[in-house]
C-alpha cells in the first residue's frame, strides 16, 4: 500500500519522531534530577525500572480499575468481620446501589465495545487509522508532557528554596537556633 | 486548593524518609487499590461539583491551578475510562505488525488454499476475539467474585500475565519498528502500512 496517502513521508516522519520524543522526553528530568543532585545512580534504577512499569501497567488499567468500577458499591474497609453489622435498615440502599453499579459497568462496556469496534473497524482506512494513531499519540505525549514539566518545576522550586536557605545560613550560621540565655551565638 | 487558600506550599523534598507498612498479597492490593481508586473519584466529583462555591478572593491564580488541575484530571480520566478499548487498538496494531513482518515468512501465503494461509488471514481477528473474551471476562469474575477468593487471584495472576507480556512486545515491535524505518528511510508498518 504504498504511496495511498499523498505526503505521506512527512506525517510518518512526524509520527515517529512523535514516538521517540515522548520516550526520550524522560532524559529531561531525569538528566536534571542528577544535575542538581549528582545523583547518577537514579538513571541505571530507572531504566531497569521501565520493563516493570511496562510489564504491570496495562494490567493496572484493565485489571484494577475495572474490579474498583465493578465494586463501586462496596464501602467495606476490606476488614474482615468488623464491618458486618451493617444491613437490615440498610439493606434496600444496598440493593438500589446495586441497581446503580450495574448501569455504570453496562455503560463503561458498551461504550468500549462501541469504541473498539470503532477502532477495528477504521483500520482498513488508511487515513483515518493515520489519524486516529496520531491524535491517540498526541494525548498521550500532552499527558506526559505535562506531568514532566510540571515535576521540573518542583524540583527546580526545592532547590530555590533551599539554595536561599543554604545561603541565609551562610551569612548568619546557627541562626535558627535558639539560643537558651538569649544571647546571639553569633555575636561571641 | 485549600492548601493555596490557608497560604502554605507544596514542596518537592528528595530527601524525605517514611517508614510504610506495604501490602504483602495480591488479594490484598486488589482490596486496597478499588478503596483507593474509588475514594478518590468520589473526591474529585465532590470537588468538582463545590468548585464554584469556594472561590478564594485573595489568591484569584489559586482558582485558575484549580480549574487547570480539573480539566487535566477530567481528560485523564476519560483516558482511563476508555482503556480497554485504546489498549485493544495498541493490540490490534501490534498483531498487525507482527503479522505483515514476521508470520509472513512463516506461514505459506502462496498457496491461496492452505491451512497456513488461513491462519495467517484471520490471526489479527483471532488475537482481537481473544482480547474482547478476556476483558469480557475481567468484567464477568469482577462483578461475581471478591477479591478475598482464591478462584479470582488465579485468574488475576493470568490476566495481568498476559496483559504484561503483551505490553513488553508490543513496546518491542515498536522499537524495532522505528529502527527499521530509520535504516531503510521506510514507512513504519506500526504506523501505516
């Protein structure tokens, strides 16, 4: 199927270059992170780290979040026994919770039965898969991006302060020590 | 916000120690996590829907974070909402990549009657059969069993298997894909094919 999409070339080059930005994008922080710190060792945890994070993720999303939907009406602490005097007078709430949880979970896989049926089917059109691929990575790689930058900005902020802090306690030391007669230590 | 309204900060501290108490099993952070996902979508809607009645009137950039922070949670949520779905359209890309450059060799395409041919058209709508059998399942034992059942930790076991192995090739096929793309100046089969 070559040449179906005319200017193909940039777009591609445009999505993979998308890809690789939002992978390496993570040099950033992290590069920071030793900088200020001089703490290199973080990289070689963090790059071992990413096949866990690879490994469990998608069973994060699916598994997890689907059981917490389909348990919606369960306010148990997950202590066994303690919580189970509740009932009687409760009991036609539970079932109307109930009622509701199952309308939730029938919507959230209807609509992705509906999306992913969606998405299966508009793989056969080249330029609507092209653009389906590149707004799901957009929204992806914005999320990242925002979560990235506003971290440096964290970091960035911690060592302001404590550059100011650092400073204050170089030209006052012990400054923020009580003295217990009152006296500045400074000043003997 | 009410941190921002009170006039105290957040800041980062790389060097705070804590002492926790992780949970040991499975069934147990199945239990934890649904607390702890639930609670804090009650959190947000009931943030969500006070916002307009709490606006601070002396930090007014205190309300613009605020609706910031909202509208990104919102747009995270949806994304999560719609998982299984965009996960099932990653599948489907990557079994359609492994088909086109490695079962193609594999399996006799030639011969339009053979069993290999047959195989190989149909092997991304078996892998897609199989992933919306699974996630119908995830569904299914979810709503039936608790997590304090040992049947559903096996199942959680395979599941989160599967769904992990699926992951690690996945982003795989995807490096050696942008690789191949970068050496033979090519269209990425990922992306278009």
């Amino acid at each position: 199927m070559e040449n179906a999409l005319p200017g193909t070339g940039v777009f591609v080059d445009l999505l993979r270059y998308f890809i690789l930005g939002s992978m390496l994008f993570y040099i950033f922080p992290l590069a920071i992170y030793g900088i200020f710190f001089m703490r290199i060792k973080y990289f070689w945890e963090i790059i071992s780290g990413t096949f866990s994070f690879l490994f469990y993720s998608p069973a994060y999303l699916n598994l997890l979040n689907v059981y917490a939907l389909c348990r919606i009406d369960d306010i148990s602490w997950g202590t066994k026994g303690l919580d189970a005097e509740v009932g009687g007078k409760n009991a036609n709430l539970k079932d109307t919770w109930k009622i509701v949880k199952m309308i939730d979970v029938a919507k959230f896989f209807l609509w992705n039965v509906v999306l992913g049926t969606l998405f299966i089917v508009f793989d056969s059109y080249l330029i609507i898969k092209f653009f389906v691929t590149l707004i799901l990575l957009m929204l992806f790689t914005f999320i990242q991006v925002i979560k990235i930058i506003i971290g440096m900005c964290y970091i960035i902020k911690y060592k302001c302060i404590t550059a100011k802090k650092n400073k204050a306690d170089r030209e006052t030391p012990l400054a923020h020590i009580k003295d217990p007669n009152g006296e500045n230590p400074n000043d003997g | 916000m009410g941190i921002h309204k009170n006039e105290k900060d957040i800041i980062f501290m790389p060097d705070a120690y804590a002492e926790v108490d992780p949970i040991k099993t499975v069934n147990g952070l199945m239990g934890q996590r649904k607390r702890w996902i639930n609670g804090s979508n009650f959190a947000f809607e009931k943030v969500q829907k006070e916002m307009d009645k709490n606006q601070s009137e002396k930090m007014w950039w205190a309300d613009v974070f605020l609706k910031m922070q909202i509208f990104y949670l919102n747009f995270s949520n949806l994304l999560v909402y719609f998982a299984p779905a965009i996960l099932l359209f990653t599948f489907h890309l990557t079994m359609s990549t492994i088909k086109e450059q490695y079962l193609a060799d594999v399996f006799q395409i030639n011969d339009p009657n053979g069993v290999g041919s047959i195989v190989f058209s149909t092997f991304v709508n078996i892998m897609d059969f199989l992933y919306a059998v699974m996630f119908f399942g995830v569904v299914f034992l979810s709503i039936h069993l608790t997590h304090n059942n040992k049947r559903f930790i096996y199942y959680i076991y395979f599941f989160s298997t599967v769904f992990g192995l699926f992951a690690v090739i996945t982003f795989i096929v995807i490096l050696v894909d942008i690789a191949n793309g970068f050496a033979k100046n090519d269209n990425c089969t990922f992306i278009v094919m």
